[in-house]
C-alpha cells in the first residue's frame, strides 16, 4: 500500500502539536481544558460534566521516591524524573487515549451500580472495574453503595457485607477511616496477622446526606481526592431511601450484615445500647480510650491517648498497609493517599507535633509513607489538589492571606523529611482548617449538632461483668439510674456565639439588658436541642483561637458548658433531691478533675476555672468582663426554679487546651459513673 507522504507528514506534525499543547496545559496547571482536548482523552464517546483538571492526572506512576536522604528533592521543585515523566505520560494518554490509568476510572462514566454485584477480586471483595488496572476511589464508592442497597432491598441474601463506619459527628477523620480502611482492605486483603473473613466492604457515613454543609471541609476533601459526595452512602439512604429502622434486626448477623468501627471504641446512637446486643462488630481501629467494649472482634486496634496518643485515626489505617503499600503501590488509587493524607493534617494541625500539636511519630511515619505515592509529592499536581479543594470550599483566594482566624504553626520538625512534608501540605491544610472554621451560616441548633456524639449511660452497667443476670432484667433494674449524654463540640468562643449579629456590649444603650437577653436564648437553644434529643446530660466543647484584640491573640483556647436535667423517667425522676446531690457531685468532680488519680497526669485534667469572662463591659457596669447569666450560685437555672423538671448548669474555661473530646468524654462518664455510685 502506497502512503501519502505529504498526508502522513500532516497527521504526525498534527499529533505533535496535541502533545506539545497537553504537556504545556500541564505545567501550567491549566485547568479548563478545550472540548477536543477531553473528548479525546476520555475512553468514552460522551462528553465529560466539566473539563478535565489535568493539573490533577498522575504526571508521574506511583512508585518508589528517587535515592534520596528526603522524600522530597526539593520543596519547590519536582523530584529530577518528575519533568520526564510528565512529558512522557502526556504523550502516552494522547497516542493511546484507551490506556489504563487511575483518572479513566474516576472520570468514565460509571454503569448502574444496583444492577447487579461488583466485579470481585481474588479476596472475594468489591474488585476491579478491568483485569489490568486499580479500582478508582469514587468507582468504588459508587459499586460499593450499590452492592449494599441492593443488599438491603431483598428478605435474605446468602453473601456477606460489612458495614464499615466512623464515629455520628461525622468529622472528616472518621469519613476517611471509613471509606479508606474500605477501599484498602478491597484492593490489598486483610494485613497480617488478622485472618478476617470473606466480605464485601461498605463505608457507611453517620450523617445525612443534607448535613454537608455543616462540615465544608469534609466537603473540600472530597472534592479534591476525586469523590463525589452524592455518591457516598449515608444514614438517610437507609432510613429514607429504603425505609429501614437502624435499630431493627435487618442489621443483624443473621441477616449476613457485620459491622466495622473506626474512629470510635463502641457502637452508640441508634446502633448502641441494648441494640447492641443484636449487632456483630468484627473489626475496630481507633484512637479513644478503651472502654472494653467488643473484645470478641476480630481486627481490634486501640490507641488509648491516656497511653499511646495517636493524633489521627486516618494514620492507624495507613499503617496497618504499610508492607502493602510500600510493596504495591500502584494497586490503588494514588487519591486514596491524598484522601488519608487530608484527615491527618487536619486532626494534627499540619504535623504539629506534641507537646504544643497532637502529631505523634505515628502520625509523622503514615504521612511519610504515602507522600511519594500522592499527588502532594509533585507540585503540579498539588497545585491542582488545592484549586479542587478552593473552588469547592466556601472560602476566596482572599482568606488564605488572612492570619487573623488561623494561626500556622511554626514548630521546628527534628525530621527534616517532616518539615519539608509541612511545607508542601501547608497550603492544602490551609483550606481545611478554614474551611473548618467558616460556621457563620449555622444557627444555634446546627451548631450543635455538626459534630455531635451521644452516649446512654447505666449505672449499674448492664454490660458490666460486675452486673449479675439477677439484679439486670432487659438492660434496667428498679435501683438503675439510665441517663443519655449528648456532646457537642463547636469551634467558635461562647463569647462569639452569644453575640453574632450583635452589637458590642460597649455600643448598646443597656449592656446589662443585652447580657441578659443574648443568654437567655442561648439557654433556650440548648434547651431545645436536650428536649429534641431526649438528653439528660448536654456537654457543649467550645474550641477556638483568641482573637487578635486579646492579650492571647492566636493561642488555642477552649471552654466547657455541661448541664443536667431531672430526667421525667427512673429512679432520679422519683426525687428531685438526688438528681441536685448528683448535679453537685458531677460538678465537684469535674472541677477537682476526680478522674485524674495520679497528679502527674496532666494531659488527661480539664483544669476546669471560673468565672468565665466574656466580651468587655462598660464603665458603668465597672468595665470589667461578661459574666454567665440566668444561673445562681450552685448553677440552679433561674427559669426553671418554679418549673416540676429542675435545670442545673456550668461554664468554664478550660484550662488545658489540649484536652479535646477524647478527653473529655471519658472524663465526664467516669465522674458521673463515681457520682452515680454514690446515690445506689
């Protein structure tokens, strides 16, 4: 056959110029790509949604990090191949736009996942969407969530699923958790020595799917390592979508459905109490403190803060596929390295590290880890990570100049591996953390309940070994107090929260009148939100960064406000007498830090100290600091004095900013556990 050489010349000199341009929209981290451009690197006949960011493909395979004493060549500048390797994989999408890659299975569009069960691998789990590639981290989701709908949607069903899910405050930690530990024991098997059984593996989040905007960041995060968060599987797709009750038996062993924990020690809400008992955990990762609970699981990793702090759950999972990961790579996702990369840094504020951060050397090593193997490890494709996770956060490019609400922190790293990793991911956790902060569309209900966990306390404990069969009958006996505790954390000052929208108590004509009116409604927020939650016991954890106006400006602060109801129910509802002997015992051992045995123990005290002090008041009123309203001295609410069910409260600073909720929570169920004692 002859070949016209004049056509021949055209079409070569043609696909060099389409090389050519790719590999300079690359470097330039463009963007918006034209049309012809995307059409033909995707390996489907329909149009993608939006251009493809090319500044966010792979520019070079997952592999081993270049002999080096860092991870990184340099901070600024890609690693010595990473130039080559962009140029070279350009050429090789564009020649072959049929090739397998990690982005095909993200941007391709993706069948009916409810038709019929995934693809499997050798491990019996949600496999590979082909023979030769990794399964895409939004693919997986999307057949992960339809294999389980579908599961749920018929009477019985002879294959094994596992449910694998984060902690009901639905933070970013226990989202990735879920969805990471899913993903990897999917695509890389159970790690020694943990002989799990054969199942298909769902990440279920504890929220709904209307709550994203109380978590913006979790928003961004997803965004940016490629998952759309439709796709997720979430609370009212079960309760909504298939009408089911979680508290029912359909999520039973016996129904072929297993549970896994991450992120919490204990199944709680609608999954704990005396539901429990019809549920079978198999597998917990974790870093609260261990209450006992589920010692018969299978997998079961623990790292207690009282005893091994470990600053992000997401860095418990990354090392439990080390040897995998090292070994094999390129088998997933290069995004589910970015994703987990995401939870470290925003629970450990960018690697920093103890005593002043929560950053362990376990969380140093995981992000050490997966650095080479992220898209972090090139700056072309981490600039792209943070334009994704910027154009899907409410913030502007303006906020990531403003120090004001977020303070970076400078500790010096003794490794030099993490200091370079801290400055490379700074920016990044930037727009998390602010993300984070952006709560000023929230009103007061959902403030409280953006990162919210509730616990149902007995006393004596029916789980308890202590508990004999004969005094427990159904999880209650006539001498049991049962009280459920719900705990909020916000991150913002109460100080702040009294007054949004507000003029300054220096501007008003009747400061004391303001005072009294903005803590009134507090009071009823709260009030409103026990009553809806059918709580006892509400603590309200405030955290926040002094504002530049305060002689701290930019120091981590945080505040505790816990209040007590008369239940209408039980032993304590019978005499109001022991429900205010049990409000001033759980109030004296908060304050005394009773929890606490050895003095030397001083992460675990809250160092709880009155009075609180509020926004400045004028001189008439003796120019001094707010002070709490609508309590009197023993923390008896005012308003419900004449009231059938008393209200008892307190709010403190917290002198120990570093005692988070992992802290907190046990601390409260102890005391209140002593002081419950007392009253039996």
């Amino acid at each position: 056959m002859r070949i016209n050489r004049s056509s021949f010349n055209r079409a070569l000199a043609f696909l060099l110029f389409l090389s050519i341009a790719s590999l300079l929209l690359i470097l330039l981290g463009q963007r918006d790509q034209p049309s012809w451009v995307t059409s033909w690197l995707l390996p489907s006949s329909q149009p993608p949604s939006k251009p493809i960011d090319l500044s966010h493909q792979e520019s070079f395979p997952s592999s081993s990090p270049p002999p080096s004493s860092s991870i990184f060549t340099s901070s600024s500048s890609p690693p010595p191949s990473s130039l080559l390797s962009t140029s070279t994989e350009s050429l090789s999408l564009l020649l072959a736009p049929h090739s397998t890659t990690p982005l095909t299975g993200f941007l391709a569009p993706a069948s009916n996942p409810t038709m019929s069960r995934p693809s499997t691998g050798g491990d019996g789990a949600i496999g590979t969407t082909g023979s030769a590639s990794q399964q895409g981290l939004n693919q997986f989701i999307k057949d992960a969530k339809g294999f389980a709908l579908s599961h749920l949607s018929t009477s019985s069903n002879p294959e094994r699923i596992t449910f694998i899910m984060g902690n009901e405050a639905g933070d970013l930690d226990s989202a990735v958790c879920a969805i990471s530990l899913s993903y990897l024991l999917t695509h890389y098997g159970p790690p020694a020595p943990y002989n799990l059984p054969k199942t298909t593996y769902v990440p279920l989040i504890q929220s709904n799917h209307d709550d994203a905007s109380l978590r913006p960041e979790n928003t961004a995060a997803y965004k940016a390592s490629g998952i759309d968060p439709s796709d997720l599987l979430c609370l009212d797709d079960l309760t909504g979508k298939l009408g089911l009750d979680l508290t029912s038996s359909k999520f039973s062993p016996s129904n072929n459905i297993f549970l896994g924990l991450v992120d919490h020690p204990a199944l709680g809400g609608q999954w704990g109490g005396p539901n429990s008992a019809q549920r079978k955990v198999e597998l917990i990762v974790d870093h609260h403190e261990d209450d006992g609970h589920h010692q018969d699981a299978t997998m079961r990793i623990i790292r207690s803060p009282s005893k091994d702090p470990v600053g992000s759950a997401s860095s418990l999972v990354a090392e439990l596929f080390k040897d995998q990961i090292q070994k094999d790579p390129t088998k997933v996702d290069r995004r589910i390295f970015d994703f987990l990369i995401s939870a470290i840094i925003l629970d450990t504020d960018n690697l920093r590290p103890a005593p002043k951060g929560k950053a362990t050397r376990q969380d140093f090593d995981s992000v050490l880890l997966m650095m080479p193997h992220s898209s972090f490890y090139d700056p072309v494709a981490s600039k792209g990570v943070e334009q994704v996770a910027l154009s899907n956060s409410p913030l502007t490019a303006l906020d990531l100049t403003d120090s004001s609400s977020l303070s970076s922190p400078d500790d010096a790293s003794a490794d030099p591996d993490v200091a370079t990793a801290r400055s490379a991911l700074n920016k990044y956790w930037q727009i998390l953390a602010k993300s984070k902060l952006k709560v000023n569309h929230l009103s007061g209900r959902d403030l409280l309940r953006r990162d919210y966990k509730e616990v149902e306390f007995f006393e004596p404990d029916p789980s308890s070994s202590s508990s004999s069969s004969s005094s427990v009958v159904g999880g209650s006996t006539s001498n049991q107090i049962s009280l459920k505790l719900g705990f909020s954390s916000v991150p913002i000052s109460l100080e702040e929260w009294l007054h949004r929208g507000r003029p300054s108590l220096l501007e008003v004509p009747d400061a004391q009148k303001e005072m009294e009116s903005n803590w009134k409604g507090w009071w009823n927020v709260l009030d409103e939100w026990m009553s809806s939650r059918k709580i006892q016991i509400a603590v309200v954890t405030g955290t926040y960064r002094a504002p530049p106006h305060d002689k701290d400006a930019g120091k981590h602060k945080r505040e505790l406000v816990i209040a007590l109801r008369q239940p209408d129910s039980g032993l304590l509802s019978k005499d109001p007498v022991r429900s205010r002997t049990l409000w001033e015992e759980l109030r004296k051992g908060l304050e005394e830090d009773a929890h606490v045995q050895d003095a030397t123990d001083v992460d675990r005290r809250l160092m709880l100290e009155k009075p609180w002090k509020g926004q400045r008041l004028p001189e008439a009123l003796g120019g001094k600091r707010e002070r709490v309203q609508g309590l009197d001295g023993e923390g008896l609410r005012l308003d419900t004095i004449q009231e059938e069910r008393k209200v008892w409260a307190g709010v403190y600073r917290q002198g120990n900013a570093r005692a988070n909720r992992k802290v907190v929570l046990p601390a409260v169920v102890q005391i209140l556990r002593n002081s419950c004692r007392k009253l039996i």
